[in-house]
C-alpha cells in the first residue's frame, strides 16, 4: 500500500469542511473549555494557598520565647530580689531552647543570679517549659528552679 507522493499528491484538494476539527465552533468551544480549566485551576491554586496562611501557625522567635521563659523565672525568685540572667562574669548568656512537641512546646534552660536585698547574691539554674495556648500565643506551663554550685 503506497501512499501518494511527489505530483499526485499536489493534484489533490484537501477539503476542510469534512474535517470536524477545524470546525470553528469546535474550536471555539474547545478553547472555552481550557480556559475554564485554567481558571478553575488557578481558583484552587489560590484556595490551597489562603487556606495555608490562615491556618499555619505564626513563626516561633527564640527572643520571644527568652522573655516569657525569664517573665516566668522572676516571678518565682522570693520578693524584693534582683534578677540577673547570665553566667558568673557578668555576660548575659544564651538559653538553651529544646523542642518538646514538633513546634507546639519548648523546654528553655539556662542560669540566673538572684541579689538579695542585703547585696549578697545566689546562683540558680532553671528549665521553664513554654507552651502554646488556646489563642496560638505563648505561656510558662511550668519553673523548675535549682540552687546551682559555682
């Protein structure tokens, strides 16, 4: 089977009107279908993203979790101490932050000074648990306070 080529092939009219897919009606309903695809597409794209924004929870900052860990350690030092947070020489040190549940509690610990009304001063360590509340903000669940040996 053979098919035509070279002269008879140019001799040939191709006709149009019995090819159904260069009807234009065709076409123009196929190019409403796609653009209705890639509409709706892009709805659900933008769905999918809102939705992700709104019910991701907030960044964790370590700054914030450092001060309500400290907030949290002053209110459990005995009335009328002064509290310094830090080690010996005076430098205010880093807590160490631990993850407890992925993104949801965090166990903070570090070391504090704590000068008495009469000027002498005590060393503690501490470990605070800090939590996520109901309204997606941050608490102290639970200070732990140890006199510390330096």
């Amino acid at each position: 089977m053979s098919s035509p080529t070279g002269p008879e092939w140019d001799d040939q009219e191709i006709d149009h009107d019995d090819d159904p897919g260069l009807d234009i009606d065709v076409l123009r309903r196929r190019r409403e279908f796609v653009l209705t695809f890639l509409a709706l597409f892009l709805i659900v794209i933008a769905a999918i993203f809102t939705g992700h924004k709104l019910l991701s929870s907030p960044k964790i900052n370590s700054s914030d979790l450092t001060a309500i860990a400290r907030q949290a350690v002053r209110e459990q030092m005995p009335a009328g101490h002064a509290v310094h947070f830090g080690g010996t020489e005076g430098g205010d040190e880093k807590m160490e932050i631990a993850e407890r549940r992925a993104g949801e509690s965090f166990e903070l610990s570090g070391r504090v000074m704590a000068i008495r009304p009469d000027g002498l001063h005590e060393f503690y360590l501490f470990k605070c648990w800090v939590e996520r509340a109901q309204n997606s903000r941050w608490r102290p669940s639970k200070v732990e306070i140890t006199p510390a040996a330096y």
